[in-house]
C-alpha cells in the first residue's frame, strides 16, 4: 500500500498562492484522471499545510488516515 505521495501533485509559486490555481489544477486532474478510467486517487499533504487540505477537500477529498512519513517522520494526510 502507498503510504504518501499520491496519484496527483500540483504546486503553485507563492506568488500566485489564494487564488483559486490549485483548486483548479487539481478539478481538471480529476477530470482526467476520471477520463481515462481511473474512479479513485490518493492525494496527500502534509497535515501542517491547510492550504493544501482545503484544495483536496474542495475538490471532494475525504480525509482517509494520517500517517507518519517514512521520508521525514511529518504527519501526512492521506485523502
């Protein structure tokens, strides 16, 4: 089982953070990612970044677990 990571990354320059990029980067992923037959994606983040929490859950994540990360010892939530 993939513990972090994901199916799906995005990033967006801090610059151009708050205004809706990401929420869209990741909408039209899913579109894609749906296209091509896969239902379900993992998206992950660290539970520190709630910027990245609300994309995921704005896009229709739920929140599965939270992990520790086998990278840096950080808490991941697995969505």
């Amino acid at each position: 089982m993939r513990r972090e990571g994901g199916h799906i990354g995005y990033g967006v320059l801090p610059a151009y953070r708050r205004r809706g990029y990401a929420t869209e980067i990741l909408r039209q992923s899913l579109v894609t990612a749906h296209a091509i037959g896969i239902d379900r994606v993992l998206v992950t983040c660290e539970d520190s970044n709630v910027g990245s929490s609300a994309v995921i859950e704005a896009c229709g994540g739920l929140l599965g677990d939270v992990v520790d990360s086998a990278v840096d010892g950080s808490r991941v939530c697995r969505y």
